[in-house]
C-alpha cells in the first residue's frame, strides 16, 4: 500500500520559552572574518564553554549559564555581536493533513516519454509536465558529478526512489551545530527532508515519481532536532558544511526566525542576521548556489508586515511594515527565492511574494482553490519515509522544484559561480504577467494581495516559472 498524505508544511509556530538560570546556545560574532586563538578562553572566562568556532567566517558558537554572559563578552571589543539562539528556535508544523489509501496501480495509462519518465507514479506528478522536465529529460536528467545539499528534516537513506543517489561521504547532521556524519543522526524522522529531496533527485528506475534532476547525487544536510526545532546555529553548520564538501547547489524550504522576520535594527537579532548572512555568503564565495522557499504567509516580503495579535481570540489588531526586518534566507542577497503556483499557474494562496525578493515562481500545490483530478488535489506528490509517497503543498515544495532544474543547468553547461546559475534559471522561466488586483483566491478578502510591476517581472512570480527545457537549452527567449 502506498500512503499519500497531504499538506501545507514547515510553518512556524512559536518559540520554546526560556528559563532562568538555564543553559543556553549563543552566536558569538566576532569583527573580523575569523575566531581568535584565545576565544575559548574569552569565553571561559565570561562564564561558558566554547561548542564550536567557524573561523573562516569569524563566528563561535558557545553555551552558558550565566545571565551576564552576553554582557561580559560585548566588553571584548573584537565581538561584534553575541545573541542567545534560545528563543530563535523553529518548529515544524504540518497543516491540513489528509491521509489516503493510495493501494493497487494508479488510474490511467501512464506517459511514455523517452529516457526517464517512465515510472508508475509519473503521470500524477502535474508539477513536472508545468514545467516541461519531460523534455528535459530527453536531453538529460543531470549528471552524478552533481551534488544537491538538502538542508532540512534529513532524508530517508533507504527509500527505494532515492537510495542510489543518496551521498553518505556528504551527509551530515548540523543538530547543535556540530556536524556528525553518523547515517542515524541524518536520518529523517519528520518527512518533509525526505519529501523536498525527492523532488530534487528521484531516480528514474521504474518505481515511483522521477525528480527534476535524476541522476545528480544528494546529500541530506540535517538542520532539525528531534523535536522538530530548527535553529540559527544549526543553519550556520549546514552552510558551512556545503561550502567545504563540494555542494554545488542547496535547497532550503524553511526559515529561520520564529516570528518569521529577522529585525537587523534589534541589537540580538542583528547577531542572528550576521552570523546566518556570513555563513551564506561564504558558501556562494566556494561556488554554492542557494535557493530558498519564500515562505508560506501570503506576505510582501518588499513590504513585509506583523500583525499585532489579539491576546483573548488570537486576531489581528493591527498590521505594521517591518522594513527593517527580512527573511532568512529568502532575503539574503545572491540567494534565489522561490514563490509557488499551482496546476492553473496563480499565486498559491499561502505564497509569499515582493519585487527584489523572488527570482522565480515554481510548482507548490494550491489544494484549496486550484485543484486537479481528485487524486492529486492539486499538491505534490513527492517521496515520503517508510517506502511511502506523500501530497504535499507550500513552498517548500517549489523551492526543490528550482533547486533540481539549478542541478540540471551544472549538468548541462558545467561548473560555474551562483550568479551565472542564477542568470541561466531566470533568464530561461516563462514568463507570467500579474492577475488582476486585488488578487484573492478566496473571493472573501483572506488572501489578499497585490501583484506589483509587468510581465517580465512581478513581485508575485518574479521573472517566471521556471522552465527545464528551456534552461538546459539555454533558451532565453521568452
């Protein structure tokens, strides 16, 4: 029996409180692109213990204790910054869930294309015909010399659509922000790590879905506790690991801050922003492109917004811009950031959108106002742990959708920096002018939102969906 399940995931909810007097994780920045030699002993003597230091990037992660421990390192004038990463922690969520019994064959003939999409779940996957993998695939569907990192939940090393592909030498586990290449630290115990990966790299062999780039080799980058929280230093880890293993593209369907926006004129917060910020650029200094989900809020992230909460019902009182405030990583310069369509190419609902902030549109799922025949509902199907495949929407779902054909482009045309990769993916999408506004898919003013600038690019889908194709024959006309 094949277990299908369907859902909006990796959505925050709010952090895990923190008590007094008990230990905690800090981000220790320093001023310069290094740790000092002395930083153990700094930090020993400030009143904690030094857990790990990335000096390429001048970042130390430390733990302690002491309630002026902040302050008695900020007297060293070498740190920059220091911030508790207690309060920063992200869980996952899944929303909507629905589960079928999917047992016996799927319904209809399956499509014939030649090479690799010829597997028996193919012809559910609506996603990968939105953006033409199937001819694609006719010239190629990546090459082994290609390695995707999937920072997420971990992947499930066993499942039969992913095994061959699967990189031990470079998995690793950042829980802690330590990294541990032990199978049973990386392994997937959530779904979604397993699900994003599938998207990316699902061999073509005969079982299953195909992912968008076959034959490219991934490495599960872990950056979820088994509680299901992720935290800044665990994301520091996993960049770090990808620049110094050879990754040549990471996929990131998540975000960092708890209260999804990252404030650079808060003192603590700003340390978050540095130490993530370094950790990103440094990995696309060694030749990592990244691209990023841009979050499932059905927010501007040009003009991002925080609701004032009502404390006795849970409804907004009132909505402020947050211009100081952005998304990590979506909002790192050099990243591409990801919305997501569904099978009618709209803005999914939930999608977060803005001018400057996505590069390109992708599939996602839209179950609630876009759906396909009853079996797919609209959403991804992807692989999921213990043998199982999965429906699954938000924009974790695109981000891996741009993420393989980025794989796919390495594959075609070579190595080469981020920003070349990027060109190639957005100068091959199709492009996709703005709906009418205000656009709301529900009919009821729920999802809101209002499509900026023209066909070329638009805050809702950037400069396109992206388009396999077309990207692996570099054809940039639109």
């Amino acid at each position: 029996m094949v277990m299908l399940l369907s859902g909006v995931a990796f959505a925050s909810s709010s952090a895990t409180a923190t008590q007094a007097g008990s230990v905690q994780t800090y981000l220790v920045i320093y001023n310069q692109q290094k740790v000092p030699s002395d930083a153990a002993a700094i930090i020993e003597q400030a009143g904690g213990g030094l857990t790990y230091a990335y000096d390429k990037i001048g970042v130390a992660i430390a733990q302690s204790g002491s309630p002026d421990f902040r302050s008695a390192l900020l007297a060293d004038k070498r740190i920059q910054g220091v911030s508790s990463t207690e309060g920063f922690g992200v869980q996952q969520t899944d929303e909507f869930m629905e589960l079928y019994d999917a047992s016996g064959p799927p319904p209809g003939d399956l499509p014939n294309f030649p090479v690799s999409d010829t597997d028996p779940l193919f012809n559910l996957q609506w996603d990968m015909v939105q953006i033409y993998i199937s001819e694609a695939h006719a010239i190629t569907g990546g090459s082994p010399s290609v390695l995707v990192g999937d920072i997420d939940t971990g992947i499930d090393y066993n499942h039969p659509d992913l095994a061959a592909n699967v990189d031990f030498a470079n998995s690793v586990s950042c829980v802690g922000g330590i990294p541990n290449q032990d199978p049973a630290a990386w392994s997937d115990q959530f779904g979604h790590g397993t699900h994003t990966a599938g998207t990316i790299a699902a061999a073509a062999n005969g079982i299953g879905i195909v992912g968008v780039a076959p034959n490219v080799k991934i490495a599960a980058i872990k950056a979820v506790d088994s509680e299901g929280y992720l935290y800044p230093e665990y994301v520091i880890c996993a960049f770090m690991w990808a620049a110094t293993h050879n990754v040549d593209v990471t996929n990131n369907s998540y975000f960092v801050d708890p209260w999804l926006f990252n404030c650079r004129n808060d003192p603590e917060q700003k340390a978050i922003w540095d130490g993530l910020r370094r950790a990103i650029r440094y990995a696309m200094s060694q030749g990592v492109t990244v691209v990023a989900s841009a979050g499932n809020q059905n927010d501007d992230l040009a003009h991002p917004t925080v609701d004032t909460i009502s404390p006795d019902d849970d409804t907004p009182l009132s909505r402020e811009i947050t211009n100081a405030c952005g998304v990590i990583p979506a909002e790192i310069p050099g990243v591409i950031t990801v919305s997501a369509n569904g099978n009618l190419m709209q803005k999914s609902y939930y999608s977060s959108y803005g001018v400057g902030v996505v590069q390109v549109v992708a599939p996602g799922g839209d179950s609630r106002y876009q759906r396909t025949p009853a079996a797919t509902r609209g959403t991804v199907l992807s692989t999921y742990p213990g043998n199982r495949y999965a429906y699954l929407q938000g924009t974790s779902m695109a981000s891996p959708h741009a993420a393989g054909v980025a794989a796919l482009i390495i594959s075609q045309y070579g190595k080469m920096p981020p920003g070349r990769v990027a060109a190639y993916l957005t100068q091959t999408a199709d492009s996709v002018p703005c709906p009418a506004n205000p656009f709301d898919p529900s009919g009821d003013g729920r999802y809101l939102a209002i499509c900026q600038g023209g066909e070329g690019y638009n805050s809702f889908y950037g400069h396109g969906q992206v388009n396999a194709f077309r990207a692996v024959t570099h054809d940039a006309g639109k």
